[in-house]
C-alpha cells in the first residue's frame, strides 16, 4: 500500500471511530435528532461549462471559459485563467509585477483543488511567476500537498519553471515612496492583496478552483496569507460546491471562510446565502470591519452563483453561454 493510501484509509478509520463513539453519546442523549438529509436537485449540465473569478479580470475569465468551451478539465481551465493575471506586469497584486514586502522581495502564494478533492500549495515563493501551475505540480508531483520558499522554488526548477525577476520597475518606485512614511494604511478596495480566485465547472459538471496573489503590500517577510490555506482562501468539494476568497486575509483565516461556505451549502443555503453568511461571521467578531475588505464568491453544483463582500466596490467575473460579464456584488456595510 502506498503512503498516501495508507493515509487515506488510516483517516477513514479514524472518522469511523470518531463517528461511533459520536454516535454512541448522542444515542445516550435524551433527545436524539436525526441527521440532515439534503435531497439533491437534479443536475442540469446544459448550464455548463462556467467559469468565475474575483475582481473584474476579464481577460483571465475569457482565457478559463473558453478553454472550459474545447473541453479542457476544470482545473486546467481555472490554471490557464489564473496564469492572464499571473503574467500581466501592471497587476500590482499577483504574479509578476506584484507589490514586494518590505525589504523589497516579491513572494507569491498559490493553491489549487481539483474535482476528487487532491489539494496543492506554494507559499511565499521568490522568483517564479506562474504559481498556480507550480502548487498543482505539488499536488500532481510530489507526496506533499504543500512546499514553503527556497523548497518550493528548486522544486520548480526542477519541474522546468524558468526563474525570472518578479520585481518591476514601476513596484520598486512604489516602493521606495512607501518607504518616506513606512506605514500600512489600506485603502478599501484598493489594498494591493487582491487576490485572483477562478471556481470552474466543465462540461462533465466537475468543480475545481484556483487561488493566487502576491499578498499584502509591503509585508513584513514571511507573511503569508489566505490564499494558499485550504478551507480559507479556497475550498472545493465536488458533491457540493466551492468557494474562494479575496481581500484581507487575516480576516479569512479567522473563520475559515471558504470552508464555511461550503458547509453552509452543504447544509441547503445558497451559494448567495452562504457568502452572506460567510461575511457576518467576520463583522460579529471584529468591531474594526470598517477598515478593511473582505469578499467572497461561490458557486454550487447546480451552476448557481453568488458573492458578497463587506464594502461596496467588489465585483466578479462570470463566462457562461459563451458570455463573460461583471456582476457588482452585494455589500454588508450599507449606509
């Protein structure tokens, strides 16, 4: 048996464990309840294929419909979208071109999920601009599910990433204007981590999502993120649906918040309703929710869509039908 089969049955036996002596305490319990039974809606993949993505990146959205449209798998079509944004120089906020840290280092965060629930990660990774590509060859590649710096860079190389300078000149300028104040006050929606999350659905009506960015602006070194965390930045579960996140997070990791949503779908919410739900959760326990964005998008088996954010400004990119439009999201903190 190989060792991620042994890991896998290992966790199997575990959770049934768990779950009879769950079982056993709730059968002691004066009031038993009967677990939830979700009845699924009939799948209709007419609808399909579909892709969306955070923020108003129509070209990376256009690239992963269309690939989704000659049939390519999910998680190639969400991998070749992400790389439009991961290559464009003037995105201060993922792949090349992206807003350094502090000292001047442009490290990237990356992962992937595909439809059967196998999970990929890169974090904080110098000198490589498709990311994406790099954490699915971590998941594909290697025993790992996650590699971290100089680890995850050689791996690359080895993979045959090319290794190229990440720092623009335009980032460096920004940069050094930074420095004459040294302070991090973010503006909403205007954050520099604005992270390109992609949820695609193919033509077989499989699910898998992707997440990138280059992080907070001017970090202290070694911060990491949301986005390559699973359960935080991105979650999938095909049977059910999938989420992704962008904006501060920090916020995110606090709740889990692609994770949430998916539960919350699990349990008969809509993809809208879990995103709203997913926001409440951040605003109930920070009373500082006015200083910061955080949004969410999602999408369920069925095709359907919804995102929500805390401040107005946040929108995603759906390709449906051969159409690619920007839908405004709704908003938590109205007037």
């Amino acid at each position: 048996m190989d060792r991620r089969k042994f890991i896998k049955n290992t966790s199997i036996t575990g959770i049934a464990v768990a779950s009879g002596a769950a079982i056993s305490a709730c059968n002691s319990s004066s009031e038993n309840k009967p677990d939830v039974v979700i009845t699924p809606k009939s799948v209709d993949k007419s609808k399909f294929p579909i892709a969306i993505c955070t923020w108003g990146f129509v070209d990376a959205n256009a690239a992963a419909g269309e690939a989704l449209s000659k049939n390519k798998k999910a998680l190639d079509a969400a991998i070749e979208g992400v790389a439009v944004e991961e290559e464009n120089i003037k995105n201060t906020t993922v792949g090349k071109g992206g807003a350094p840290d502090r000292d001047g280092n442009v490290t990237l965060d990356a992962c992937v999920m595909d439809s059967n629930g196998n999970y990929g990660a890169v974090l904080a990774v110098e000198n490589i601009t498709n990311v994406a590509a790099l954490a699915c060859k971590v998941m594909k590649e290697t025993p790992h599910v996650m590699l971290a710096g100089k680890g995850a860079e050689e791996f690359g190389y080895s993979q045959g990433f090319k290794k190229e300078n990440l720092l623009t000149e335009a980032s460096k300028e920004a940069l050094e204007k930074w420095k004459e104040t040294s302070e991090y006050k973010p503006i909403i929606n205007i954050e520099n981590h604005d992270t390109i999350g992609m949820l695609c659905i193919d033509k077989d009506g499989d699910i898998a999502g992707v997440c990138s960015t280059s992080g907070l602006a001017y970090k202290m070194k070694g911060r990491i993120g949301d986005s390559a965390i699973i359960g935080s930045g991105l979650f999938v579960d095909n049977a059910i649906g999938a989420a992704v996140a962008t904006g501060m997070g920090e916020e995110v990791l606090k709740t889990v918040g692609s994770f949430l949503i998916v539960e919350l779908m699990r349990q008969g919410k809509s993809p809208q309703e879990a995103c709203e739900e997913a926001i409440h959760r951040i605003t109930t326990k920070n009373d500082k929710y006015k200083n910061f964005q955080v949004a969410y998008i999602a999408i369920n088996k069925y095709g359907e869509t919804g995102s929500y954010c805390i401040h107005e400004g946040f929108s995603m990119m759906k390709y449906q039908n051969g159409k690619n439009e920007n839908i405004k999201s709704d908003f938590y903190n109205k007037p």
